[in-house]
C-alpha cells in the first residue's frame, strides 16, 4: 500500500483503512510524520507521534487519524543537492560536508561547472 494513501486518510478523507495485519505493516511512521511536519497546524502532532515511536503502528495512525483537522494538505519534499556538485566544492576547496553545502548556495551552476573542469582527472565515468 502507498504511505501517502495514510496520508490522504489522515489530511482529508477520514477513513480507516488500516484494516487488516498487512496493511499495518505497511504503515510507514517516518513517512507519515515528515509529510505531515511540512504544516505548521501539524506539526507538533507529528513530533508528539515521533515521541511515542515505540507504540504500535495502528494506534499512531488512529491518534493521527482522530486528533488532525480534516485539510486538503499538499506540499513538495524538499530535494537533496546534487552529490557530484558537493563532492566537486569538497575536493576543490578541501571543504567538510556542511561546509560545502554553504559554500554550494554562494556559487552558480556556471562556477560549479569551472570547478567540475579543474578537478577532472581524466578516465571513465
């Protein structure tokens, strides 16, 4: 079963679909939470269930289910940088990961590119 079909449950339609041992084992929390700490009306519920991870995972959703607005809720997940461009500032500028990371929103795709050239040591791919 989709995570996002808990999702849609809990966000608008109301309904308990967690109805048999299969479909409590597809229940995946850390998706559900994330989905839901994108909101600020949802987000302290979704740190209250993330306290209380241990608890089976029909209980989190019926919780989930019973104490969230009804809300048409929507929103993208945030994408993870481009490996390769960490990597490049990394091996450029003898940079850590999180140093990286900031240097990468100072420097344009075009700058990214140059440093990509410089370090490029030849050879397959």
């Amino acid at each position: 079963m989709n995570p996002f079909d808990y999702v849609n449950a809990v966000n608008y339609n109301k309904q308990d679909i967690m109805d048999d041992d299969l479909k409590e084992k597809a229940y995946n929390s850390f998706v559900i939470n994330r989905s839901l700490s994108y909101f600020p009306d949802t987000v302290a519920v979704a740190n209250i269930v993330n306290q209380y991870h241990h608890l089976d995972s029909k209980l989190q959703f019926h919780f989930l289910l019973n104490i969230v607005r009804k809300r048409k809720r929507f929103s993208k997940w945030e994408k993870q940088i481009v490996i390769d461009d960490v990597e490049a500032v990394k091996e450029y500028y003898g940079y850590s990961n999180e140093k990286a990371r900031s240097a990468l929103s100072l420097l344009s795709p075009d700058q990214i590119e140059q440093i990509k050239k410089r370090i490029y040591k030849g050879g397959r791919k």
